[in-house]
C-alpha cells in the first residue's frame, strides 16, 4: 500500500491525476465487465482433488451466498461485523477525509441524492461480483479450508481460473491484473489527495510542496515496514488475538482503533453539533431530494454511533461478549 501512496504522491506532484482520472472511465467499465465474465466462467468449473471429491463451481456460489450459522456465538458475530465495518471503510472511503476532500470539490448543480444512490448500488454490486467470481474458485480448488488465507484470496483463486481458460487465460489474467493494478494507483490517488489537502488547507502551502512532504512520509513509513519483515522483526499479540509485526500493528491501529474512533466522532459531529439538518439541507439545496432522510437522522444520531463504540469495545479487547 505505501507503494501505491509513493506513486500517488508522485502523480499528484506532476498534476497528471486529472488524466489519469479520465481514463478510468474507461478502464473502469472494462473492468467491471471482466469481472463479470470470469464470475459467469467461475461458477461453471469443475475440479477433484487427490482424494476424488469433485467441487463445482456453482456448490461454492452456494457456500458464498448461503449464511452457516454454524457455532455463531455473540462475540464471533461481533468479530465478523468488525472485518464487514473494515472493508466498509475502505470499499465507501469512510473515516479517511476523501469523501471531505472530493466532496468540497463538487459543484452545486450536482445532485448528490441521485450520486449516493448510485454508490450504494454499484458499490454493492460490484462487491457481490467480486465475491461471486473469487469465492466459488477457491472452493473448486481448495475447499472450505482454502477461504482462510484473507486479502490474498484473488491472487490465489484467479490464476487457477485463468489457468482453466487454456491459451486465451494468460491474456485474460494479464490484462485483468493491469486494470486491477491500474485501480488500486487510482485508490491511492484519492487518499493522498486528502493528505495533500488537508496540508495545503493547514499550513496555506502549495500542492508541490505539499506532495514533497507526502511522499517523504510515505517513504519513511514504507521503510519502516520493509525493514519490519528483518531488522525490525518482532512479534506482538494484539488484542483481537491475533499475532502481528509491524505493518499487522499498523493495519490493526488504523482500521480497529483510528476509524472507528473517527467515525463516532462524525456521527457527534454531525448528529449532535451541526445537526443532520446540515447535511440534509446541503444533499437538497439544488431542489434534489435526499430519500430515507428520517432514517438518515436516526442512524447518525443513535444506532451508528452506539454500534461503532460497541465494536470499537470489541475490537481493542476490553468487551468480550461469548
């Protein structure tokens, strides 16, 4: 990740992110509809193992879509409403300043009511097609015991898919991993230029020098953690339970300790000081509608914020519920 932020920091010092930002409407569809494809194709493989169990596509489709709530107790339902809220953050960009910063970019004719809708859509279905196109291959080819390994899934369950494909599999994955490539340089994009932002809005400099001071903090950090896997070596129990080194402590404070404790502090900010009223009444002030916007006041001012402290209780260890 401190990689992309080094390339994004550069991209935006040379001001070629509107470019770059052009051509991912483009590559973006593009790649939307290969991941459609290699869903459809995952779903119809067929694969036994060394023991002679045959797995087809479509029973991993059923394992993906298909809730076991087999030994579910209170604290592992906790745990996987942790790791949703995680991916949450990242997938909407929440708790991160890039909806802030882009958002104060918008013009006023924008009708942000029509904009929300269409995030909450696409962001949900292209999250489903993800799943569905990664799930179902790591079932085929490793079983239940295979959906273990985490983030690494896709570089796991894609190349035996493509590898599936014959010839054509190799141009498929090359291409697929560029695009996939190309959308984490343009991730990165957006949370540098919230960093940039907020430096050049606190300390009135310019973005040049701004992106100087980003990359130089990027590089030190992206050390750090590279020298975390040697010279810097340790081992430490987090209070989820796991054990990391430094990037894990680090992945651990920024998504179950600085996010949640951000995100309750917005849904104060917001539910409390400035009222939903404020929001609502930027969503509507070009004669657009904000829907659900009853709903949108109970859940900033009560339930978001009571859920997140709840988890954010879990999260650090000091609630354990069995």
């Amino acid at each position: 990740m401190f990689i992309f932020m080094l390339a994004a920091a550069v991209i935006v010092f040379l001001g070629v992110d509107k470019g770059i930002e052009k051509c991912s409407k483009i590559l973006m569809p593009l790649l939307l509809i290969m991941i459609i494809g290699i869903a459809i194709f995952s779903l119809t493989i067929t694969h036994t193992d060394d023991n002679g169990v045959t797995r087809s596509g479509l029973e991993g489709l059923a394992v993906y879509v298909i809730p076991d709530f087999t030994g579910m107790t209170i604290g592992k339902f906790l745990t996987v409403i942790m790791d949703a809220m995680g991916q949450l953050f990242y997938s909407l960009s929440v708790a991160m300043g890039i909806m802030i910063a882009y958002g104060s970019y918008m013009k006023d004719d924008v009708n942000m009511g029509k904009s929300i809708n269409q995030i909450e859509i696409f962001d949900t279905l292209v999250a489903f097609l993800a799943g569905m196109m990664i799930i179902p291959a790591v079932f085929v080819f490793m079983g239940k015991e295979g959906m273990t390994a985490g983030p690494s899934l896709m570089f796991i369950a894609l190349p035996k898919i493509f590898s599936a494909m014959g010839g054509i599999g190799v141009i498929i994955g090359i291409v697929f991993f560029l695009m996939v490539l190309f959308a984490a340089i343009t991730s990165a994009v957006s949370i540098m230029e919230a960093i940039v932002a907020s430096f050049m809005d606190s300390f009135h400099i310019t973005r040049r020098v701004a992106c100087v001071i980003s990359f130089v903090i990027s590089l030190a950090l992206a050390v750090v953690v590279c020298l975390g896997y040697n010279h810097l070596y340790f081992e430490l129990k987090l209070p989820n339970g796991s054990v990391g080194q430094v990037l894990d402590v680090m992945d651990y404070v920024s998504n179950n300790v600085m996010m949640p404790i951000v995100s309750i502090l917005t849904c104060i900010l917001i539910g409390w000081v400035l009222g939903p009223k404020f929001i609502t009444d930027e969503v509507e002030k070009n004669g657009g509608r904000m829907g659900r916007k009853a709903l949108y006041n109970v859940m900033v001012r009560f339930i978001a914020p009571i859920l997140l402290f709840i988890l954010f209780l879990q999260s650090i260890g000091i609630l354990h519920l069995a």
